[in-house]
C-alpha cells in the first residue's frame, strides 16, 4: 500500500512539472514574441491593450443585456468581459507580431522558407531544393493546388530561369500534376513577402488529399538524383517559429 500511494505520489509530481514547464515554455515564447515584435511594432503593446478593453466594454455590454438579473448577470457579464478582452488581444497581438516578423525577415536569405513553415496540414514544403553561386534559391510546396515551385534571390530574371529548369524536372516526374511559379519579392509580378501564404493558398484545389501520397513519392524519386544542395550564406530566419501556436492562443 506504501508503495502504490509512493507511486501515485511520484506521478502526480511529475505530470505537475511536466504541466508547469509547458506553460513557463508558452510564456517564454509570448514574451520572446513581444520583444521581437517590438522591435519593429513600437505600438503593439498601446493596441493590443486598446483592443482588449474595447473587446471587453463590448462584451460586457452584450452579456448585460442578455436575459437575467442579480449576481448570475453580474457573472455573465463579466466572464463575457474577460473572453471577449481576451480573445481580441490575441487576435490584434498575433496579426501584429506576425506583420513585425515579416518586416524583419524580409530580404534575408531563406525568408520565403521560413514564411511556407505558416501553411497548415494539407501542405508539404521542402525549402531550397534548388540553388546557384548567386543564393538565388527554388523552395517546394506540394498541397491541393498541385506542385509550387516559390523562387526568391537578388535577381528576378535569375530566379525565373532558375524556376523554368526546375519546371522540366518536375514535370518528368509529375506530368499530369499542375505545377505553379510563383517568385518572391517586391517587383512587377513578384509576390511579396507578407502575402505568400495567401498567394499559395488562393491558387486553387486541383488535387486531392488521397493523390498526394502518390505525388510525394515521385517526388521523392526526383530529389534522390539531385547532389547535396549547400545552404545560402547568412542565417535562415527563424522568426516564424512558433507564430502559428501564438496566432492559436496556446
């Protein structure tokens, strides 16, 4: 009986740690997030408390006009009051933090890399699966559009001749999947970098999830032929992690 009481002991403490170190781990990352975000956002923490006390007059106003009286609608309004505050603040924060990271990450090499980490479940990239002596890189997104092929490097006339030989690779490989261009940048044509995500995923749903696994593995075939691709110089950002949890409320 000591044993079995010792043990339970034992398990709750270490599911009260595991527990602890999680939140003090989101809390670290919200706080590493505002400082990032600060950086750039000067006013993120005025409109973020802004949001949340009109988001909690608001809500508040709501619930206290709902059916009920005495302390039930005191109650009402006010739990209605501390989530509508809540939920607005993250809303406004993780917008904010996550237009900072692009501004900061913007021109850096392996940006657009980082900026395709944001694309949900569906959707699979491979970063710089293509590369030149200039940095100029090709990235790999698979998803219900077919094949994205996402350039980014200092010259767009590169980048798109880049683009093009890498077409013909994949369409030996993928011939009846549709294949997308889409260059990174600020230019005629280019996609800047904020708006990515939302270019990626506005191309359209032309293949479905049950063809992916097929379209994978041939895909997989064609990189097994490709030599040891280096990394561009410089750091690939990483500012980006952990922003879709943040953008969630984890």
């Amino acid at each position: 009986m000591a044993k079995d009481a010792s043990k339970k002991n034992a398990k709750t403490t270490a599911a009260a740690a595991q527990t602890s170190t999680a939140d003090m781990s989101r809390r670290k990352q919200l706080v590493e997030t505002y400082k990032m975000t600060r950086r750039t956002d000067r006013r993120v923490g005025l409109y973020t408390f802004g949001a949340a006390v009109l988001a909690g007059f608001l809500g508040f106003l709501v619930f206290w006009l709902l059916p009920g009286s005495g302390i039930i609608g005191w109650i009402l309004a006010v739990v209605g009051s501390l989530l509508s505050g809540s939920l607005a603040a993250m809303i406004i924060f993780g917008r904010r933090a996550q237009n900072a990271a692009y501004q900061q990450m913007e021109g850096q090499p392996g940006a657009a890399a980082a900026a395709l980490r944001m694309l949900r479940r569906g959707w699979k990239a491979d970063p710089v699966i293509a590369f030149n002596k200039n940095q100029d890189v090709v990235h790999r997104v698979v998803g219900p559009p077919g094949i994205v092929l996402v350039g980014e490097g200092s010259s767009p006339n590169r980048v798109r001749q880049l683009l093009v030989t890498e077409r013909r690779k994949h369409e030996r490989v993928a011939s009846d999947v549709p294949i997308h261009e889409v260059v990174c940048g600020n230019g005629e044509g280019e996609v800047p970098l904020p708006k990515l995500v939302r270019h990626v995923q506005k191309l359209g749903k032309q293949v479905k999830p049950a063809e992916m696994t097929d379209v994978l593995s041939r895909l997989k075939a064609l990189d097994a032929t490709r030599s040891n691709i280096p990394l561009p110089k410089g750091p690939i950002p990483t500012s980006m992690k952990g922003m879709r949890g943040n953008l969630r409320g984890r």
